[in-house]
C-alpha cells in the first residue's frame, strides 16, 4: 500500500494516540464530519481511560469517503459491516466490537447487527430508529417531511465528499483529494428530501432496500429510548426491543433532551457496565447473571382498558347509547378535544391505540371533494388547576405526552403478522394496501400512538386532541409538505362520530385496582 500522505498521528494534544485520515475504510464514523470527539458519539477521553479503542468511520461518500452517498441504505450498512470486520483483525483488537452512538449511530447498529458481521458482540443504540419508514419517514404514512429536510440540508449534504468550503465554514476540513464540482456531487448523492417525498409506499425499491430483518439479531443489546422522543426515537427503540431475538437484550427508558443525557456520568457507567461484561467477560453489573432488573415489555399485567368518546367530549370506560358527529376543519381548524377526569392516581405504560369512525366531506358544495383522511392524535395532562403539563422533547422543547398519526387510505391492518397486536395495529404500507375514501362513508380506524409513561394524581385529566395537521408539540418534526398534504385531496371538514361505541381509546393502565369511571 501506497505512503499515507495525509494520516496524522497525535500523540502530544490528547490523553490517548489520535490517529486521523487513516487508510479506508477506516475513517471516522461520522456523518456530521465535523472530525470532534463528540456529536452523538462515544467520547474517546472517556473510553481509551477506560481500557477501550475508539473507531469512528466516515460514511461512504460523506466527510474523507469517497463514493455515492446514500443515508441508511444497504451500501451504508454493507460498508459499516467492512468497518468492523477490519478492526477485529488488527493486532490491537481483542476480536470483539462492541456498538455504541445516539440517533443515526445508534440506528445504523441496528442495520448492520442484522447481518452479523464477524467479532460483533454487542450493541448499545441509544435513541434511534429501528424502521426507516414508521420510526422516521411516515408516520402512519404521512410524510414527516420537515426535520428530514433540516437533518438533510444541514448536517449530511454541507458534508458530502468533495463539497467545497468545508473548513472555511468550519464543517470539518476540506476533501482531501480536492473539491468536487456541482455536477459530480449531484451524481454522487441520493437526496433524502426528494426521494422521501416521491415514495409513499414500504413495497417500493427504495424503502424495500432499506428494510432488514431485526428478528435477525442474536447478540447482546441495550435499547435505551427517551420518553420525550415522541415524534422520531421512542418507537425504534421499543419496537426493536420487541423484534430482536437476542438472548441477553434490555430496554432502558431515560427523560430529558436528546443528546446530553449520552454523556451523563451514571449514562456512561451504564455503558460501561453493560460493555464490560460482554466484551470483557467481566459481569460485575450482572447482565448475564440476572442482576440487572428485568421485565417484559409490555408490562406484565397490563390492562388495556377501553375509554369511549361520547358525545358530551368526555372519555368514559362505559359507552353511551346515544351519538353524535363531531366535525372539525381538516387543514386549519381547531383540534376536538376529549377529557377525563382522575378521580385517584392513574398510571399509563405502554402502547396506545385511537380506533376512529370517521368520514369526510367537502367544506362548500363548489369545494373539491377529499379523498383522503389524515389523523393527528396528541394525549394531554393537564393539572387540577387545569394547567398543561409539558414534558422534555427532543429539541429541549415542550412536548405532551405523546402523539400519534395515521393516513386513512392507509388504514388497511395485516391482522396475521406475529407483530400485530389489538393495542399495537400492524400495517404493511404496501401501495397494494391502498383503500380509497369516499365523501361522506364512516371508516374505521386504529390510529397507533406512540409508547408512553405517565401518572395523572386525583383531580388531573387526560386530554384526547384529535386534529387534521400537527399541532403544539410537533417542534422540527412536522408534516407539511406541499404534494404529501395536498389540499385538494385532505381538505374539507373531517368528522368523528362518538358514542354507541363508535370510537374508543384503548389505554395500557397499569395496577389500577380501583373503579374508573
């Protein structure tokens, strides 16, 4: 092999040997580029004191990486899987790898675990996406199209091999081969932002692609989600829990914003304990021993209780013999909201599902007809002085607690897939599973909701809003792009009938022991 002009070894700057630009494929793990121990990765500090080697790896394409970029595709997880099959046979590996990143690297871990590259032992993905398309491209089939294009625009293009500028807007440092010109770059990239937009469905190539068989996984894992990740993380993290068949695998839950929590010191130890036992055979936190508190997940003992609408815009757990439409302006108007009232502590863990009558028809008799329902569900608590309660999000940002969404031609359910549960609605997304809607006939829908975890004290109520676009809490996370929410198609008044037992809420409560009414 050829000298390494461009390698640099730094022995004096650091508590550790800081070795950059070495040969490909081993570069440094980092879409951002922006070449710093940190950014949603392990700090090495930390980790080389710790008796650990740090390897970061640019993706293909992207930061020193020369080749097509193309984010959470097969390339990307075909050449991670290189990346650690060549760090298990240098002489200062143990043979052992071990997995440990926020968001994008703790998603791709799950990607590449399924193909079970050599000397991987165990993976940590700390708030992630375990489903390309439910977890962060269409939730319920809508398009989340506004932090793809933040994420995009800001982040992996600024980055990609051979953009010119790098350094000058301190974004990493230059390519060094040198700039490529803006044709070449256009070639060398798949946008995310143009071809999440142009496919709907999970049976198109690219979506088909991107998919992988998380049951695939075998090895020792640690899932930690973010209760206050409702609108990209928390689903992937549960969900892939769930999906993996690994022998020893956790599910840890954590509060707080995205990224700081990672470098709390009792989130390190809780790194460390978990990589120690499976990479260094040393089990003093006790996972392979059962020391660690363990329970499924569902919680054992859940009971999913139903909670009707009624047409008073109240949740009951008993239904009423009368109805009622309820109507709503799909595109712009308020929310229709439904409450219930504590009357002793009442704790909700786990998965929630909204199952809808609905219908839609037009706003004026010159209007365009809809053709198509989407749903916007958000849950609420509110104290006994009839004050919202916020919780943490992603962004630092105030968020309820939890939301859920659902794209009414999508609605069809797969009922025999092993993953399909009453409280859990399993869809395949296929552009075969399509189902029209037509002005004016009800639909019934189960509308996923994201997992939650909340206690409301006597006197407390729980909110049910029910909207036809986003609403408070959606942060960078909306979806309003202008052909996927079309308002030729979604526009109008959307209705909900209540009572009867037309539409319900189905809640996991958790050791009620006492009446609800």
């Amino acid at each position: 092999m050829a000298e390494n002009k461009h390698m640099i070894i730094d022995k004096e700057n650091f508590p550790y040997v800081f070795i950059k630009n070495i040969d490909i494929p081993l570069k440094t793990y980092e879409k951002d580029g922006k070449d710093v121990p940190y950014g949603e990765t392990p700090d090495p500090g930390y980790w080389t004191r710790k008796g650990y080697i740090v390897v970061r790896a640019d993706e293909r394409g992207a930061g020193q990486s020369p080749g097509f970029l193309d984010t959470v595709s097969r390339g990307t997880s075909e050449a991670f899987f290189d990346v650690i099959e060549l760090a298990v046979e240098q002489e200062w590996s143990s043979g052992k790898v071990g997995l440990l990143g926020i968001s994008y690297y703790a998603g791709t871990q799950w990607q590449v675990a399924a193909r079970k590259p050599k000397g991987l032992a165990a993976i940590i993905p700390w708030e992630d996406m375990s489903d390309y398309y439910r977890d962060r491209v269409r939730h319920g089939g809508i398009l989340s199209d506004r932090f793809i294009d933040f994420w995009w625009n800001n982040v992996v293009s600024p980055n990609q091999y051979g953009k010119p500028g790098r350094a000058t807007r301190k974004w990493g440092d230059d390519t060094l081969e040198g700039d490529l010109n803006e044709d070449t770059l256009l070639e060398n990239r798949r946008d995310q932002t143009i071809n999440t937009a142009m496919h709907k469905f999970r049976d198109e190539e690219y979506y088909r692609s991107r998919d992988f068989d998380v049951e695939a996984i075998e090895i020792p894992l640690l899932s930690v989600a973010n209760w206050g990740g409702i609108l990209l993380h928390l689903r992937g993290n549960a969900l892939g829990w769930i999906r993996a068949s690994s022998k020893y695998k956790f599910l840890h839950f954590i509060v707080g914003r995205h990224d700081l929590p990672f470098y709390y010191p009792e989130s390190a130890e809780l790194q460390l304990s978990f990589f120690n036992s499976f990479l260094k055979d040393d089990d003093a936190g006790g996972w392979k021993s059962g020391n660690q508190p363990r329970t499924d997940w569902p919680l054992p003992g859940t009971e999913y209780t139903k909670f009707f609408l009624t047409p008073e815009n109240t949740l009951s757990t008993t239904s009423t013999s009368s109805t009622k439409m309820v109507e709503y302006d799909a595109l712009h108007g308020k929310p229709i909201i439904f409450k219930y009232k504590t009357s002793s502590s009442l704790e909700i863990t786990g998965h929630i599902t909204a199952h809808l009558t609905v219908s839609a028809t037009r706003e004026s008799n010159d209007a365009p007809v809809p053709t198509d329902i989407d749903l916007f569900i958000t849950l609420r608590k509110m104290n006994s002085k009839g004050e919202e309660v916020f919780y943490t999000g992603t962004m630092c940002d105030p968020v309820p607690i939890v939301k859920g969404w659902q794209r009414v031609s999508l609605r069809k359910v797969d009922a025999t897939n092993k993953l399909h549960e009453e409280y859990l609605p399993y869809r395949k997304y296929y552009s075969t599973d399509a189902q029209a809607v037509e002005e004016n006939q009800q639909y019934e829908v189960g509308v996923e909701v994201w997992p939650t975890n909340v206690v409301l004290d006597p006197e407390e109520t729980l909110v049910l809003e029910i909207a036809g676009h986003d609403t408070q809490g959606v942060g960078k996370f909306s979806h309003e792009h202008a052909d996927d929410r079309d308002p030729k198609v979604f526009g109008g008044k959307n209705c909900v009938t209540v009572g009867g037992g037309a539409s319900w809420l189905t809640l996991p409560i958790i050791n009620s022991g006492k009446q609800m009414d």
